[in-house]
C-alpha cells in the first residue's frame, strides 16, 4: 500500500469527521472519499472524450452534406 502525505490541518479535519460516520478509521475515510473524487473526474474525462469524438462525427457528418466548409 502507498502512503499519502496530506497537510496536518486536514489531518485534524479528517480525524473529527470519522467519529461521526460509520468508518472505522481516518485511513478508511480518506481513502473513500479519494476513491469518490479520482471516480468523479475519471467520468468526466470520459464524458467529454465522448462528446467531442460526437462533436467530430456530426461535424464531419455536416461536412458530407455540404452543411459546412472544410
């Protein structure tokens, strides 16, 4: 397992929220809501990869049709 260094303040931030949810520790709660994040911006990585390959086939589509110029 790799460890992260993150600054003492959110340490402490951290550790007071774990005793008002169901985690078991700081580690495991840092770990979801890492895990939440990383998830996050993946999809909206993908979300845009996938709306510009459709921007590029509509494009090209309009292209065929004489609609634009190349």
């Amino acid at each position: 397992m790799a460890e992260l260094s993150i600054p003492d303040d959110l340490a402490e931030r951290i550790d007071s929220r774990v005793d008002h949810t169901e985690f078991e520790s700081s580690d495991a709660f840092a770990t979801y809501v890492l895990s939440e994040v990383v998830t996050r911006a993946e999809r909206e990585i993908e979300i845009t990869e996938a709306s510009d390959v459709s921007r590029d086939g509509v494009e090209e589509r309009l292209q065929s049709l004489g609609y634009l110029e190349e």
